[in-house]
C-alpha cells in the first residue's frame, strides 16, 4: 500500500529542492543538463516532482530525445519481497520536442537504486522498460503500441497503422533479442515503390546496433495475412494464410544488405538475398540473386498475378511446375535467368496467345561471356487465334542475347512456318527484340478463315519473308505474304503490328490483289453472282483492335472475258452506293431478267474519321458510275451518296453477308 509524503504541517519548515546536474552517464542511459525540482506538500497541494532533460539518450533502443519535461507526484511504499527496503514511484504527463502532448511516464525505482522500472504510455499503448542498474539485463515490453515506432528502426517508410506487442531483452552491448506479435501493419515509403497494408505476424526476432550506425535485424516469424507491394511485384495474403518469414539484414536508413529474405507455404518457395538502395532517386536494387520455386496450379495469381498485370496481361491463368533462378544488378537489369518448366501453360483470356505443355530448360545471360543454353518444347502455341502444332526452340544465350541453333518449325493448317537465324534480345530498349527469316509454305486458306471467322474460301498461302522484326511494341515484316485464292493472287506488303500482345493492337498494310475470279468470291460471301475478274489496291490500311479505321481502297474489274451479274449481286451493289439507282428503261424491267452483261465495274472507298468517301468508275453531277451495262438490256447503277458512315456501311455488307438483300427503289 502507498505511504502518502509526510503531512503539509510536518513540511511547513522544509524548503524545496532544486538540484541541477551536468551529465549522467550509463552503458543504458546518458542524460545531459538535468534539473529535478521538489515541492513540498503544501496545505492545499499535494507534493509535486519535476525533471527536465535537454538530452536523453538510450543508445541500446536508437533513441534520442530533447527538451524532455515531466511533472508527477511521487509516493512512497515497501518492497513486497523486501519490507525492510522502500520503492519510490511517480506518474505524471511528459513532454518532449517534437512528441505529442497525450504521453504519460511512470518509473519505479528501488531506495537503493538496484533497479529501475520505466512506463510511458499513450492512451492504451504502453511501453515498459526494466533498467536493471546492476547485474540484471535491461527488458522491453510492447503492449498494444502504436507501429508509429517503427518510425525510429526504418526512418525511410511512412508508418500509416498497425499493432505491436512484444518482448525485449538486452542480451549484450547494443544486441536485443525477444519475441514480437505485430498486426495490421500498414506503411509505405515516400515514392510509393514498397508499401504494406494489413500485415500480421509474428515470431523471434534480434536487433543488433552495428559500427557507423547501421542496424542488424534477423527475424523468423509466420505470416498470417497482409498485401506487400515492392515495385511490380504485389503479393496478398488472405486471413488465416501460414507463411514462413525467415529474414537478415544489416543496413541503416534506406540502405539494406540482405544475407537472407525467404517465403515459404505448400506450393510455393522464394529465396532473396542482395543489395537494396532506396535512399536516392535511381534503382532499388542495387544486386540480387532470387530462387522461386511456385506450383502455377495453386499460386500463379497471387505471386504473379501482379507483374503480369503491371506488364498488361491481366486475368491469364496458368498452369504447371516452375523454377526460377534470377541474377540482377545495379537499377534491378536481369543478367542471368535460368528456369526449368515443367508442362507449363499460359492463357490469354482474349486469345491472344495460348502454350501448352511447355517443358524443358530455359537459360538467359547479359553478364560477360557467361553462356547459358535452352532446350525447350512445347505441344501447342496458340497466337492471335492460331492454333501453331507442336515445336523445339535450342538456343544459346550469350550478351543479352538468345540465338536458336536450328530453325523451328511449327505445323499450321496443313502447312508449316519456318522461323530461321531466330535471334530474341528481350530487353532490348531500342533495337530488334527479335528478329527471324520466315517462310510460310502450303496454308489452307479455308482453314486460316475460319480460324478468324472469316467467310470460307479455298486457296493456299506462301510467302517468303527475308526478316520479321519485333522492336519497342512494333512488328514488322520484310517482304509480301502471297496468297493463292480464287485462281489469282493476293500479295500483302509493308505489314507491320503495334502492340500485337498488348491492349488495342493495331494493324498496318498495303494490299494488291490481281485476277481474282469473281464468281467463287462472290459465291462465298453470299453477294450474288458476278462472272469475271477482279483487280484491286488497298492502300494504307490501318485496323485497330482488328477493325478498320483507315485505307484507300479501289476494286476495278478486268474489261475481258465473260462478264455478267446476277439480279441478285445488282441489288447489292445498289446498297453498297448508299442509296444508288439503276437508271434507264432497262432498271424498270430489271425483274424480267435473271442476269445481265456488263462492261466494267468500279468501286472505291476512302475511310477516314469513319466516314468513307464513295467512287466509281466515273462521276458527274455530283453521283458516281459504279456499274457500266453492256448490250440489251443495259443498266447503269449509280451511287448518290458520296460521303457514308463506315458503321452504316459495314452493317449494309453484314446485312448482305447473312442474306439480307435489300430491295431496289
């Protein structure tokens, strides 16, 4: 039970005392300009202490405090296991420079200074300190407090939350050992490249102080839920997840060296060590060497579902085994990557690529003339809605650079694709990411439409391109794609794809297309009947997201051979001129006929602003000839509308690709 200070009317003659001390000196504790100030008890106050500190320094906690004043009202009482000793006790406000205002301290101290006990706390966070001034080890407790502490340990992080409780021992000079429950963490650091946010875990820990300031920090706990974002890479872990936390680093500010950073759960494994940087403007990652090891059935999205969202391949699942052996250096550049693949598959849910049954050993180097070599197979590599067959890439990697040994070839639509002298640079910024002769050889057609659901129509395609090339997000190709349809040629030149795997991809071409038997072609897209031959230029052709946006097209046919047009086929050129008319006597008995001969037709359009304007084969009076007649009866088809929405024009060849004819005004 406390004793209260002697009574008012026993200290009436005492006088109050004012002790003022330069420095005091402790392998725990310095303190320099102390001032302790006694009141007695009065006859309407009770007796009052007050300490003020200019300096006080802890130097086993990192901590330093200036201007540091307390008030509080000491009492008096025996020690239970020692009744013949007393224990002195006060508990008051304190303040400090640059500290709030709602903190409270409180000491216990033995009447022979054997011991001192030390409880600051603010509202229901409490820290507890056992200052043992002779034999005993100096004891740290946590209850409820604040992470804001952590403020002291990683001065580089915001600390925006979370719950620390924890036990503390001095095991030696500047060295602490003891256990630590933390939940709810949340911080990040000033630039936003690492944060966490709802961290809980808990394990042993030690903290050392090392030379020149530096902190050494081992820690191996469990983690039971929280959301780590580190650059690209974002991982979460929901509520009730046991991951094993094993880690040590020495470092001071944002300046750390990882000996070892390692994760682990059923499924999943992550080796770290290396070098960290965080203190100035460029790189992070100043050297790394990283060993995962993931079961892509069971984890690919929360372990790599984020970088490839930061890469813009969102909602891709993936399957198999993968290991992964990662060398980096100064700014994080990847020089050395060595990964095994066990029937790995990766699938775009836009079908834009899709592999299956990749296995085999994959080997990168950018580091001297290190080597490193590449035997990898795959049973399908689904591209852009093709369906590639099976293949074999072997390969060297030397400089940055993968170089295929032998040519791959891959089966399409009962031909093949031919990929020689393949040289792949990934992170080439500025020249060839990669680059390939290609040769395409015996692809039916029929088959390759109906993969992009296109009208079916018979032909094969070849092409022999001297280089394709893939640099920054842009594909190129060197030659012209020949295609073999309706016993004439289409030859596709100046090809070129922005984006091909990205959002919005976009398509560049020119197309010429020469002898194209008309009949067969009008046949399969349901357009009627036209007998003769077709030549044609598409010239400046852009699609975006695979839909036309731009291109100066003009189709003419040939004036030799046999020539005719169904009723049917007449009507739909009718349409297509945006409101034409056949005109003379002849249009008037035009449903007395099943077919007419003709001279010549011409059509042209030129899309732009999605407006296409509209021509013939000649034009007057503001109108234009798309159809010229020959013999009896003769009909000319005319187009009015020179100007026409590409929207309303598509969905009239929509209309008369499902049979939708529309009728002859």
């Amino acid at each position: 039970m406390a004793t209260p200070m002697p009574q008012a009317a026993a200290l009436e003659t005492r006088h109050e005392l004012d002790l003022r001390i330069a420095r005091i000196a402790h392998a725990q504790a310095e303190a320099e300009a102390l001032r302790l100030s006694f009141r007695p008890m009065g006859l309407e106050q009770p007796a009052r202490l007050v300490l003020d500190i200019e300096r006080l320094k802890m130097p086993a906690l990192d901590q330093e405090l200036r201007s540091v004043h307390l008030e509080c009202e000491p009492s008096m009482q025996a020690r239970p296991d020692a009744p013949e000793l007393a224990e002195w006790a006060c508990q008051g406000p304190v303040r400090w420079r640059g500290g709030q205002a709602d903190w409270s301290l409180g000491w216990r101290s033995a009447s022979d200074l054997s011991a001192i006990q030390v409880r600051l706390a603010q509202g229901s966070s409490e820290l507890v300190l056992d200052l043992p001034l002779v034999g005993k080890r100096m004891v740290a407790q946590a209850r409820r407090l604040s992470a804001g502490w952590m403020q002291r340990l990683l001065p580089q992080w915001q600390w925006q939350g979370g719950r620390i409780d924890g036990r503390l021992e001095h095991t030696a000079p500047s060295q602490w050992r003891g256990e630590l429950k933390a939940s709810a963490l949340a911080a990040q650091t000033p630039d936003g490249r690492f944060a966490l946010a709802g961290v809980a875990l808990s394990g042993p820990f030690e903290i050392a102080n090392r030379a020149h300031g530096q902190l050494s920090v081992a820690a191996r706990s469990t983690l039971t839920a929280g959301e780590v974002l580190a650059g690209p890479f974002y991982v979460g872990w929901p509520e009730g997840s046991a991951v094993s936390l094993d880690l040590a680093m020495v470092g001071q500010g944002g300046r750390w060296q990882v000996d070892r950073l390692s994760l682990g759960e059923d499924g999943f494994s992550a080796a770290v060590s290396g070098r960290l940087d965080n203190s100035g403007s460029g790189g992070w990652v100043q050297a790394a060497d990283i060993a995962i090891g993931i079961d892509l059935d069971r984890h690919y999205e929360r372990y790599l579902g984020g970088v490839m969202t930061w890469l813009g391949q969102r909602d891709v699942s993936a399957r198999g085994q993968l290991d992964v052996r990662v060398g980096l250096a100064e700014n994080g550049r990847l020089t050395r990557l060595d990964a095994a693949l066990e029937d790995v598959g990766l699938r775009h849910p836009a079908g834009r690529y899709d592999l299956v049954g990749v296995t085999g050993e994959l080997g990168f180097r950018d580091d001297g003339d290190d080597e490193a070599r590449t035997a990898l197979g795959w049973r399908r590599l689904g591209v852009s809605g093709l369906p590639l067959e099976a293949g074999r890439l072997v390969a060297v990697s030397r400089g940055g650079e993968l170089v295929a040994q032998s040519p791959v070839v891959l089966g399409l639509f009962g031909g093949s694709i031919t990929l020689d002298a393949l040289r792949i640079r990934p992170f080439d910024a500025e020249g060839d990411r990669l680059s390939a002769a290609v040769e395409l050889r015996d692809i039916d057609m029929t088959s390759l439409a109906t993969a992009f659901r296109w009208p079916a129509f018979p032909g094969r395609l070849d092409a022999s391109l001297p280089r394709l090339r893939y640099s920054g997000e842009r594909l190129t190709v060197d030659g012209e794609l020949d295609i073999e349809a309706f016993d004439g040629s289409i030859d596709i030149g100046a090809l070129a794809i922005e984006r091909p795997f990205g959002v919005a991809p976009a398509l560049s071409a020119d197309v010429r297309m020469r002898g194209l038997d008309l009949q067969p072609m009008t046949e399969v897209f349901g357009f009627g009947r036209i007998e003769g031959r077709l030549d044609g230029d598409i010239v400046g052709l852009r699609l975006l997201d695979w839909r036309p946006v731009a291109f100066d097209a003009d189709l003419r046919s040939q004036e030799s051979g046999r020539r005719r047009i169904s009723q049917l086929a007449v009507e739909q050129l009718t349409s297509v001129g945006g409101g034409g008319s056949v005109s003379g006597l002849q249009g008037r008995l035009l449903g007395a006929f099943d077919s007419f001969s003709y001279r010549r037709i011409g059509l042209s359009c030129r899309l732009a602003n999605d407006v296409c304007e509209m021509g013939g084969i000649e034009g007057e009076d503001g109108s234009y000839t798309i159809l010229q007649g020959s013999g009896l009866p003769q009909i000319t088809i005319r187009g009015f509308q020179r100007r026409v929405d590409w929207p309303v024009l598509l969905g009239r060849l929509q209309a008369m690709l499902r049979g939708a004819a529309p009728t002859v005004e």
